[in-house]
C-alpha cells in the first residue's frame, strides 16, 4: 500500500512537470511568435490549449482520488494540495499564452507599430519566474521562491510603462489604435503570467515551510 | 472528535459565506461607483481589498487544518477541496473589483465619455451568476450552477460589443483614447469576474456530483 502511494505521488509529480515544461514552452512560443511575426508558431500556441485542459483536469482527479483513497497527513499533504493550486495556475498560464498568441496573429497582419524593445523585456523576466517558480517547486527551495515574488513589481512597472508609451502612439492618429491596443493586452498578459507565477512560489514556500506569505501576511502579522 | 470536526466545518461554511458577500458586495458597489459617479464609494471598495486577503488566508489554512488533522473522506473531503477552489476565486473577484473601483476613481475625474448602457447590463448578468453561483454552492444545486456556466457566453458577447463600441470612440479622436481604454478595461475585468463565476459552478457540479465538467470535458469525453 505504501509503495503504491508514493508511486502514485510520483506519477503525480511527473504529470505537472510535463504540464510546465508545456506551459512554458507556450508562453515562449507565444512572445517569439509575436517578435519573428510568424503564424503558424502562434497557431501551434493556441492549437496547445486543448492539451493544458486535458492534463489540468488529469492532475485535479488524481490529486483529489490521492486525498481521497489514501488520506495522507504532513508532507504528502503538503505536497498534493501545492499540486492542486500550481494545476491551476498553469492552466491559466496556459490561458494567457494563448490570449498572446491570438493578438499576435491580429498583430502579424498589419505592419509593425514600433520595434518592440520593453515587451520582449517583460517576457524576458517573466518567462525566468515561471522558469524559476517550478525550480523551486521541483528542489523545494523555498528562497529561490521568495526572490521570484520579489520580481513581481518590476514586471508590474514595466506593464504600467508600456501602457503609457502606447497611449501616445493612440494619441498620435486613429491608425495607430487596434495596434496599441494589441500590445497593451500582450503586456498585460504577460504581467498576469508573472502574477501567477508568484502566486507559484508564494504556494511553494508554504509546501516546503508550512508559511503563508501571500498578500505580504508576514509582515501584517509582525506589525 | 467527531461533533468537533462537524463545528470545524460549520465555522468554515460560514466564513466562506461571510468572504462571498463581501465579495458580491464590492463587486456591486465598484460599478455602482461607476454609474453614479462617487468616488467615496470606489475607495470604499479599494480599501476591503486587505479585508478580503485575509479572509482569503484564514479560509485556506483552515482548510489545511481541517485536511490534515481529520484527513476526511468522501463528502466532506470534497466540500473541503471545494471550499479552498472557491476561496481562490472569491479572492481574484475581490482584487477585479478593486481593479474596476481604481478605473472608477479615474473616470470620474473627466466627464462623461458616452451615457453607459452595455457596461451595466454586463455587470447585471455578471452579478446574477456570481450570486447563483454562491447560491448553487449553499443548496449544493447542481442545476442551477450549470445555467450559470451557460451564461458565461453572454458576458464574452456583450465584452466583445462593448471593446468594438469603444475602439470606434477611440478613432473619433485623441481627447476620448484614455476614457475608452479605462471602459475597455472595466469591461474586461466584468468578463474575468464572470469567469471566476464559472469555475465556482464547476467546483460546484464536482461537489455535489463528483463529476468534472470544466473544459466541456464531458462532451469530449463522450466524443
């Protein structure tokens, strides 16, 4: 009984390391569709969707049939219930990388804006937190885990700066419009990916701690 | 042990319900700032965010509590896994109702760009499924939480309307360009919280049935 378990944890674990490395493969395939222009990379992106789905609803059932059969205590459960909320997470990653992709083919139609110089910047960061969230989660180190959540405002500032230098090119001319407003829902996407990967690392810290650091708790709870 | 357990859940319930009208009431009170132009009321809104953050962390460290002290079976397992799904979505709710009180607050400080009249029918339907969506959860209605997952189409439709309607403001001239993204915003926001609407009813449907029917997985399946 006890060999099955942790077999089925294990099985557990592969399934949501398949789905990030997924997961991440499409929010990178859908920045470089954007910066090459190419379709069909974006294509494949949203083509993906249907698999994150899939794999989100696998690991939900599994980790809720683990709680359920073999009522595990401490780490086990620890660990199932950080693989509940990481599922969801990447589901809406998945989610987000697809709303890219879907602007970026709006995008490729019509000729560039403006070379693009702070979103790639934003992607760059952002894809190192997702990257660096599911490290943390795989080698349970929580520090790595505290430094991605310490990332998060700069991709929040980023977002608030391409925003503002979009809203000139809107004022410039009409032409310039549907454009803009493209970009500023890719950096918006994107900030909402750096947000979940926070929410990644935050779920991290508590499974390999046992602490709560969402919404800034410790620092409410000292003062 | 056992009374005790049944008490546990009972306090759970009940803060659950107390987040969730909360929740109902910011929501309702950032586009009713909206509509009546006060600002009061917009910050009103922005200042429960740190309400809802905590509720949000008691609610799921009870939960954990509850898992791990009683490892429960069945029924109660799944009420327990559902509740901290819930509680996840009532949070992202709040923090959107925060997010539409700060666009508020903006918005007011202009004039009006066009009399509103999609806005608030968005936020009519998006309102009602966030509430049978609590009620479909309180009288464990399978029913009821599936007609909300069905409506989720009709916010998308109006959100689509409402961005077409905006971006022709937008073309009309510079002066209108930052209202309308505000609007285009606000909307948005409206159909994310109509989302969350609909992965409560999901969660819903899974409790009271233990069927999973997210992702349409039970049409696929049957493929």
């Amino acid at each position: 009984m006890e060999r099955h378990f942790d077999e089925e944890l294990k099985g557990l674990n592969e399934k949501l390391l398949k789905m990030a490395s997924l997961v991440e493969e499409m929010i990178s395939a859908s920045i470089r569709s954007l910066i090459d222009r190419n379709t069909g990379m974006a294509e494949d992106v949203i083509k993906s969707d249907d698999k994150v789905n899939m794999l989100e609803i696998e690991i939900d059932e599994e980790s809720l049939k683990l709680l359920a059969l073999h009522q595990p205590a401490a780490s086990d459960l620890r660990f199932i219930t950080s693989a509940m909320k990481i599922n969801n997470d990447l589901e809406r990653m998945g989610d987000l990388a697809v709303n890219i992709a879907e602007r970026s083919v709006d995008l490729i139609k019509q000729p560039q804006l403006k070379p693009l110089i702070d979103i790639p910047q934003m992607a760059k960061i952002t894809q190192q937190m997702v990257h660096d969230s599911l490290t943390a989660f795989i080698n349970k180190d929580s520090e790595l885990a505290r430094q991605v959540c310490r990332r998060d405002d700069e991709v929040d500032k980023l977002n608030e700066q391409v925003f503002r230098e979009l809203l000139t090119y809107m004022m410039e001319g009409p032409k310039n419009i549907t454009r803009a407003v493209d970009l500023i829902l890719v950096a918006k996407h994107l900030e909402r990916i750096a947000d979940h990967a926070t929410n990644i690392s935050e779920d991290v810290v508590y499974y390999v701690q046992g602490t709560m650091i969402k919404h800034h708790i410790e620092e409410k709870k000292k003062q």
